[in-house]
C-alpha cells in the first residue's frame, strides 16, 4: 500500500488544534482541507479543565458558517439566552434540563443521556447541567448586527429583571462577561419586588 503525501499548503493533521476563536475553523487547514477523524471523548479528557463556569463550553470546532461547543456541568445559570437560529443539543454524559419560554410560560423539558434536542429561532432557553454531564452543541455563527439575548427573570415573582442585548462574536467569551457584569451589579440583577 503507498501513501502519498499532502499537497503543498495543506497540512494533514492527526488532532484538531482548538483556538477559541472564532474564524478560525477548528480541525481545519487555513486553505479548507480536510481534519482527520479524531477521539472526541479523549478530545474532551485533554481539555476538561478547560470547561469552567458560570457557562462551561469550549469550542470543539469554530468554522465559517456555524460553531460546535461541548459543554460540560455543573453551570451557574439564571438567564435565558435567545437568538435569531437554530440550536442543536446532543446530550453525550448524564442527564440535564433545558428550561424554555413558549407561549409565555417556563417550560422544563429532560435531555437523557443519548438524546438531541432541538431548539428553534427566538425560543428563550436555558440550559440547566448538573455535575459530571456533557453536552454538544451546534449554533449557527452570527452576522454581524444580529442581536444576541440574556434574559435574566425574579426567580421569587418570574418578572424580568434584565436583559442584555449585544453582538456577540465569541459566545464562549461573551457569555461569561455578560452574566459576570450582571451578578456584578446590585442595582442590575435586584428586582423590585
């Protein structure tokens, strides 16, 4: 059997490099060669520490036109997050509950170890994981000037304390920022009630 070598300005690599940036396709040659297959569970083994709440996603793959995350529990959530796409669940360890807002209500629906879930356009969420889950997820990357949402609700009256609206380039970045910023502010994550 012969084995031929990669054309020049393609590099063929074993394991995907993983920069939390996004733009920069993970598993990918700059020119668009493709990655070779790799262990996804050990991928996660070399990079658990790297999982940190209060949201605890890295990148898996950051590419031109959408972004996988593995995300891994416990997580210190008590927003919703909305966006105007798609969201893609596969529950890989353990079982976790995605809260959603339809038709005005919270809704609490189980994620199974094994299962997907599917969450359309404009449907707030969020997710709740407990300790030792993972999770992967799949997000369309956002244009530039689309709104990205953090709505953050009483947990004692269920009314809406404050939402953040912003552009939102890195998720794994400015996710933590935004919540941080709003258990941060007193005055921001106090209702009136």
């Amino acid at each position: 059997m012969t084995t031929s070598q990669p054309s020049p300005g393609i590099i063929n690599m074993r394991t995907p490099s993983n920069p939390d940036t996004p733009g920069i396709p993970d598993g990918f040659d700059p020119c668009g060669a493709v990655s070779e297959p790799f262990a996804l569970m050990a991928w996660i083994a070399a990079n658990r520490e790297q999982f940190k709440p209060p949201v605890g996603n890295k990148y898996l793959y950051s590419g031109r036109d959408f972004f996988v995350m593995i995300i891994a529990g416990p997580n210190a959530r008590n927003d919703f997050h909305k966006v105007d796409s798609e969201e893609f669940f596969i529950q890989l360890k353990g079982d976790v509950s995605v809260k959603t807002i339809e038709d005005g209500r919270v809704k609490e629906h189980a994620i199974r170890e094994g299962e997907v879930f599917f969450i359309p356009p404009n449907v707030p969420h969020s997710p709740q994981r407990g300790p030792n889950t993972l999770g992967l997820v799949v997000e369309r990357r956002r244009p530039p000037g689309e709104p990205e949402h953090l709505i953050f609700f009483c947990e004692n009256c269920n009314t809406l304390v404050y939402e953040k609206v912003f552009d939102c380039k890195d998720i794994v970045e400015h996710f933590t920022r935004a919540m941080e910023e709003f258990w941060a502010d007193e005055k921001l994550s106090t209702c009136p009630c």
